[in-house]
C-alpha cells in the first residue's frame, strides 16, 4: 500500500477547482457534492485544490509550496491525493483507489459491488450509529464492544448487513443479546505470498484481537491483519489466556 485512505470532511470549506471542461466540471461536482464550495487558487483558505490544465506544473507547484494538497487530472506523478471511485451508501462509503494507475479499473471494480452490497446498509449504520450510547452501556469495556459488534455484523450474524439487516434487528439485537463470542484461537501455516491467504483467513486476520506470529512470516502477511491489533512472536508468548480472537501465525 503506497497511499493512506482517508475521508477528508469539506462541508462548508473552500476547495480549488482550475481548469476548463469535461474533466474541471467533473471535480466541481465532486467538490459540491461532498458539501464545500469551489474557489479560484486566490483564495487562502483552501487546503485541497484540483487541477485540470493542459500545463498544469506551474500552478501545482505554486499550490504546493503553499502548502495545499493536490490533485491533477491524468498526471499521478503531480498528485499529492488520487480520488476513488465511490459506491456511495450514504452514510456508508465504500473507496476503490488503485494508486493512480486505472481509474477504468476502480470504477467497474464498484461497480462489481454495487451489485453486491445492498441499499439499506445506510439505514443500518444510522441506527447504530443512533444507538452508540446504548452498545457502550452494555458492553463498556471496547474491547467487548468490539467483538460483540463482531459478532453481529460477521456472517450470519444478527446484524449481518449481506442478509438484510436493518434498524429494527439493532433494537431487538440490544434487547436480546447479553454475551459477546468466545474466546478463539486460529492457527494458520502462512503462505509466503498474501495473494494466495483464502477469504476465510482474511477474515480471521482482519477480526483478530492478538496475532502471536513466527519471525519467519512474510511483513506482507502481517500487513492484512487489524493495524490496531496487538502483535507478539511467538518466541514471546507467555501462554496466558487471552479474550476475543487469538490467531497464530507460522511460517510454511
């Protein structure tokens, strides 16, 4: 991964739109869309500019050295941030970036998965967004919280979004529901290359709590698990007991 992914909040802020056609009117639209409002390179206030020139270095470097961050139609190599193509689930968004290097390729990849994921998974996060308060009275310590929500989210569970869930199952979800999963360990033979990691271990590393890892593993196996989850070699392992999902990864 070259780039971080993030969700830049501009409602209500300038951003700076320079160009003329198709591709200008296109980021003006994105800019309007998100909530800001679009400024000529004049204005001091803006922290993102997009650029649609036919010579566009001049003016990027100038922004830059103000220290605006940009992006450039057709020209990566100028850009400080790409934009995604956006399945858009309001609140729910889903980016698809692939580092500047196929806009053609992001696009049908959403589209792929618009396919997929159903319409009312907006709904479903504004109720448990509206339920916030609710979830941490159950479970208050996070690390409950979490794997309740885990639990509920995952496949097949009562919050399953895949299977239709909507606001109604959060409420009878924190009506019902007092437990949060057992504890859990995986242990898996990691593949040299993380191409070859099956769906069913991307899961498991992307929902795992603790990750006790042989130094023989591959960094970019490492890589596909929870950032925020705690890492241990093996060679450190106390043996205690842990809570939540402990999976163990070793060298093929």
């Amino acid at each position: 991964m070259k780039a971080l992914p993030l969700f830049h909040f501009i409602a209500g802020r300038p951003v700076i739109v320079l160009g003329e056609g198709d591709a200008a009117e296109a980021k003006r639209r994105l800019v309007e869309r998100a909530g800001g409002f679009v400024v000529d390179d004049t204005d001091r206030g803006a922290q993102l500019a997009f650029l649609a020139l036919d010579h566009p270095e001049m003016a990027a470097g100038r922004l830059k050295a103000r220290g605006v961050l940009v992006n450039v139609v057709d020209r990566p190599d100028l850009c400080d941030f790409t934009v995604p193509s956006v399945l858009d689930r309001d609140p729910v968004l889903v980016a698809i970036g692939t580092d500047g290097a196929s806009a053609g390729l992001a696009k049908h990849l959403r589209l792929r998965l618009e396919a997929l994921l159903p319409d009312a998974i907006g709904k479903l996060a504004e109720a448990l967004s509206a339920s916030r308060e609710s979830i941490r009275a159950r479970w208050a310590d996070s690390a409950d919280r979490r794997r309740a929500l885990d639990g509920a989210l995952g496949d097949g569970g009562a919050l399953d979004p895949f299977r239709g869930a909507g606001p109604e199952d959060v409420a009878r979800w924190l009506a019902q529901y007092s437990t949060i999963p057992e504890a859990r360990r995986i242990e898996i033979i990691a593949p040299a290359d993380p191409a070859d990691l099956t769906l069913r271990q991307l899961q498991w590393l992307g929902a795992a709590d603790t990750i006790l890892f042989d130094p023989a593993v591959a960094p970019a196996v490492l890589d596909r698990a929870r950032a925020d989850a705690e890492r241990i070699e093996l060679a450190a392992d106390n043996g205690a007991d842990r809570s939540g999902l402990t999976v163990v990864l070793r060298g093929g």
